[in-house]
C-alpha cells in the first residue's frame, strides 16, 4: 500500500481528534473531515443516493469506473478495510525526517485521551491530542512550529507487517487567546 499524504492543522490549546480509515489500494485513506469532498474532482461523480450527512465516500478506482463506497457508521459498502483487530499504531510528529526524537508521540490504545484507538475490523484510527499537550509542543507561544509525520500501524506476527496509512506535513496554530 501506499501512504496517502495530507496536511494536518493542529490547533494549539483545543483538542484535536480525527479519525481515517484504512482501505484496499489503490486509495489507502479517508479522512472524516473531507469525506463530502472524496471524489469530487473525479471523472466519475458519487452516488446520488444514501446522502445522509456524515456518510464518508470512498472510491476504490478514481476513474470513469469508480465503484463507490459508502460507510454508514457501522459497515463499509463494496470495500474491504483493513483489519486492525490486534494491531497496534504509532504516529510522530517532528520537526523533519532527520530528528532523531519526535516533539509529540502517539501510540495505542490512547490514555488519556493522548494517542491513537483502532477500530478493529472497521479499519479505523482515531488520533487524540488533548488541548494540554497541543499547547506542550509550544509552551512559549513562539510560533512557526511545523514539521512531518507519518502514522503506521503494525500487527504482533514475526516478521512484523507495517502498514503506513498517511504521511505529510503538520503545522501548530498558535492560539493568542490564553
């Protein structure tokens, strides 16, 4: 599979939660916040029915052929996600590739509320930052943080099989109101 790049805005002083998904190729993610807009700049135009506010879209070709796929909060459509059930996750956030240690790590299952929960045989990973450590990444409210980071999740067997679900750059909002 191949990992799926998106920019991540993380608000410092709120909490940050976000869920995605882990699918067949050649599309590897969905992110719940831009799910209406899956599809969108396709060829093919997504189904006309089941439009319920909050249903995510997956289109497992991106052609003129896409087989639409949809998630109703309970199952997926026409689509198999990978299944987490025993799979464990980790995500770092630095400042580049080269920083031998990361500003902000996240593994599962969260505690806390910091960290990342599988959802099993649904594919899901909910990221969890609270709004304590969001601000711990700056605490003295410099500005311009920002960097890459990339979430893996990875099951017990030996040799141990790594999934990269997404990859890409992050950047921390500063908040002025505090």
């Amino acid at each position: 599979m191949v990992a799926a790049n998106y920019d991540i805005f993380i608000e410092q002083g709120s909490t940050f939660t976000m869920t995605v998904y882990s699918l067949s190729a050649p599309t590897t993610f969905v992110p719940n916040l831009l799910a209406e807009l899956i599809g969108q700049g396709g060829v093919a135009s997504r189904p006309v029915n089941g439009m319920i506010k909050g249903n995510l879209w997956y289109d497992a070709t991106q052609g003129a052929t896409a087989r639409w796929s949809r998630w109703d909060g309970t199952t997926w459509n026409n689509v198999t996600p990978t299944d987490l059930t025993n799979w464990s996750g980790r995500l770092m956030f630095k400042r580049n590739y080269q920083d031998a240690s990361a500003l902000l790590s996240l593994v599962s299952p969260s505690a806390s509320g910091l960290g990342l929960d599988l959802g099993g045989t649904h594919g899901s990973v909910t990221i969890k930052i609270p709004a304590a450590s969001a601000t711990a990444v700056d605490p003295t409210w410099q500005g311009n943080v920002s960097g890459v980071y990339d979430l893996e999740v990875f099951d017990g067997s030996s040799p141990i099989q790594v999934i990269r679900i997404m990859q890409g750059k992050w950047v921390l909002g500063i908040e002025s109101t505090r």
